[in-house]
C-alpha cells in the first residue's frame, strides 16, 4: 500500500504551491523564455540535486548539490526520464562525447552510496554513453576493486593513467568527458592538474573551494529577478542569510559573530512573519559553508543559544566531512517543512540533469520534527508522485529547483548574477 502525504501539501494549506501551479499553468511559455535567456551563457551543469522546504507560506531551496547521490532512490519512471535528459544534454552541449569516465567518492563500505554509483552508471549508458569507472583510491593504488551492490549490480573500479595531459584506464579506455560525482572536500587531486579533457562539475567546485554562501548569494539575486518578473514577493522562494568565518567550535572562538548574526536574521525573519500573519517563531540554521553529509548543523532561535551551546553541540559542530574542521559557517533562515509521508517528517529532493528535474522525491526521517536537518539518522525516501499522486506538485518543486540548478552555474562561472 503506497503511503500518502497526510493533508499537509494540499492547496488549502499551501498557497505557494497554488501560486506556482498557476503561474506554470498561465505563463509557462515566459517561464521556459526566462530560463533560456539566463542560461544562454552559462548552461546548467550536468547534474544537480536541490533540497527544498516547503513551510506552505514559503517553498525555497536549502542546498544545491553539484555532485549529486541517491540516484537510486529514483523510480523506474524517473531514471528512465534521467537517461533521456542525459542524451538531449550531450547532444546540445558536448555532442561529440562519447565515452565518459565517472568518478565516485571513496567511502565505498556505504552500500547505500554504492547503488547509487550502479544506479547512475545505468542511467548514463542507458543514454548511450560508454563508461568506466575510477575512483581517487583506485587511482592511487593502481589496481582495480570490485565491489556489488545491495541489489545486485557489479561495479568495477578501474586504475588510469596520465599521459600529456590525457587520464585513460590501464586498458586503453581514454573518456571524451569525466564526471565527478567526488565533492572533493579535501582538496583538488594531483591526477586532474592540467588534464586536457571536460571535467564536469570542474575541480575548482569543489567543497575545498566552493562556499554555500556564493551560492545563496547568486540564488537570491536570482530569484529577485524571477519573481519581479512574475509577480511574485522573492522571501516567499529563497531564505535570509548570512556568514561568519574564522569560527572555532572546539575553543569557543568567533561565537559573538555568530550570536550576532543569529540575531539579526531573527528580527528579518519576524519582520516578514508579522507582514503576512505568520504566527510561528522563527529560527535559524547553522551549518558549515562548505561541505555536504548533513555534518555540523544545528538550529537556534537567538545568539544566546550560540554562546550557550555545550560541550556535545560543540564538538559536533567543529568537525565535517573527512574530518576537515569547520571553520566557517552559514546562518540561514529555517524553513519549517508541513510535508509528511505517513506520519513521518518530509522533505522535497529534486534531482537535475542539464538543469532540467528528472527525479522527485521526498527525505523522510522518523526521528525528526519539523523545524530540524531531516538529512540524519532516521531518514528514508519515497516518490513525490506516488506519495500525493500529484503530478503538478512535481511541476511546482521542480520550478524552484531549476532556478537554484541555473544559479549554481551563474555562481561558479560568472560569480554574480545579472541580466
């Protein structure tokens, strides 16, 4: 028996979603314009995953992923979409790539991980791409490991070779493109230095690089002029935020600026809560600025709670992926979710490929509430589609994540938006 989204992501309750629906419905052709005329010299990347929350007064994307997991919490119908996505993406933008090379994160002991890697190499030869693929650890050690996943489905990870600038494997396999699905947290691998080939997200986006604040930055000027556009009050699609960095945790250094900043979002987020009536108090996220995993996050609602936190709260925070410590942080506007699947708490994921949604799915987690990080212990997945068997909401989420997937290229290419 599919579950079903219990009352919560109806049009009654949710006035952005009606807002979007209709926009989509009456302007859908200016909708498509807009988004071509602000791609037309930075097209998506390949791939995105966006994280939304949609609190029924607001829908707004919280992360935008450029090196996207969980292709395989995808359905059939979804991945079908994806291959699909990613023959037209090759042949507009690289048509003359043939043969990719994918590169997976090392933490292969993730079985969850895993099946995402097989789920993606499906998708991308299903398209009518050769592949291989090459992890960093595999690259090092110059020897092939063979793992399979939970379903079933064999993996081989292949050593390469550099020569002249060219990466190919031991067995003469040299790739047209290289695809990372690595977020190179701890730094840019020798291996890609000079490479003469398409490397896609590229090196330099990388987390050791990349901050979530320049996206938000983008994003936001972004969506300003989207919903200028449209009509539509920009708050209502994006979140506030803020930064502070030289923070250490661990040794209570840089707290004030954080406390400060907690702060003063608050006394925006009320001032735009009071306009529309919300009767709700406000929060906020505190995360790393850089880095993925759902590590080092924690919510508060005043700078008192910062300068309060204890010892556990602070060692938490002060580590992140790989160990790297976390040493700048984003404060950004908390968005409580109203989504459940049964009576579990729910959130939107909307995978992307050349910035066009292929897959539409819902975190869940049944250890957290509403106002926290669903992206925890406790957490599963669930079709969109099947939960609401409402296609349009697909078409509403995926409007905003296609505006943060568009965005993540302005940020990385150009560094600022403007048209």
């Amino acid at each position: 028996m599919k579950s079903q989204v219990l009352g919560r992501s109806n049009e009654m309750s949710s006035p952005i979603i009606a807002a979007l629906k209709d926009l989509l419905k009456r302007r859908g052709d200016e909708v498509n314009e807009w988004f071509a005329t602000a791609s037309q010299n930075t097209p998506p990347f390949f791939y995105n995953s966006v994280d939304l929350r949609h609190s029924g007064f607001k829908l707004a994307p919280v992360d935008t992923n450029l090196f996207p997991a969980g292709f395989n919490n995808l359905n059939e119908y979804e991945r079908g979409r994806a291959a699909s996505l990613v023959k037209a993406f090759f042949a507009k933008h690289y048509p003359d790539v043939k043969k990719i090379l994918l590169i997976p994160e090392d933490h292969t002991r993730n079985t969850f991980y895993l099946e995402n890697v097989g789920i993606l190499s499906q998708i991308l030869r299903e398209s009518g791409m050769e592949l291989e693929l090459c992890s960093l650890h595999t690259a090092e050690v110059g020897e092939e490991e063979h793992f399979t996943t939970p379903s079933g489905l064999s993996l081989t990870f292949k050593p390469v070779i550099k020569t002249n600038g060219i990466i190919s494997t031991k067995d003469d396999f040299t790739p047209d493109f290289i695809l990372l699905n690595n977020d190179l947290t701890t730094g840019a691998p020798e291996l890609f230095k000079d490479v003469q080939q398409i490397v896609s997200p590229p090196v330099e986006f990388g987390w050791y690089m990349r901050r979530k604040t320049s996206h938000f930055e983008t994003y936001n000027n972004m969506a300003r002029d989207f919903a200028h556009v449209f009509g539509i009050d920009p708050w209502l699609i994006s979140t506030y935020f803020s930064r502070c960095g030289v923070v250490n945790f661990k040794e209570k250094l840089g707290l004030e600026c954080v406390a400060t900043q907690v702060d003063k979002l608050i006394g925006n987020i009320q001032a735009k809560y009071d306009e529309y009536g919300i009767d709700q108090t406000p929060y906020v996220f505190i995360k790393s600025d850089m880095g993925t995993y759902g590590m080092g996050i924690m919510t508060a609602r005043s700078g008192a709670e910062v300068l309060e936190m204890g010892r556990d709260i602070r060692k938490k925070m002060n580590v992140i992926k790989g160990g790297a410590q976390n040493t700048e942080v984003i404060i950004q506007e908390g968005v409580p979710t109203i989504d459940k699947v049964g009576e579990n708490t729910a959130e939107p994921m909307i995978y992307l490929i050349g910035g066009e949604p292929a897959g539409c799915i819902y975190r869940t987690n049944t250890q957290k509430d509403n106002l926290e990080n669903l992206n925890a212990a406790g957490m599963g997945f669930s079709s969109i589609c099947e939960s609401t068997q409402d296609k349009e909401l697909c078409g509403a989420l995926g409007l905003i994540a296609k505006l943060a997937a568009h965005a993540a290229a302005w940020e990385c290419y150009v560094e600022s938006y403007s048209i």
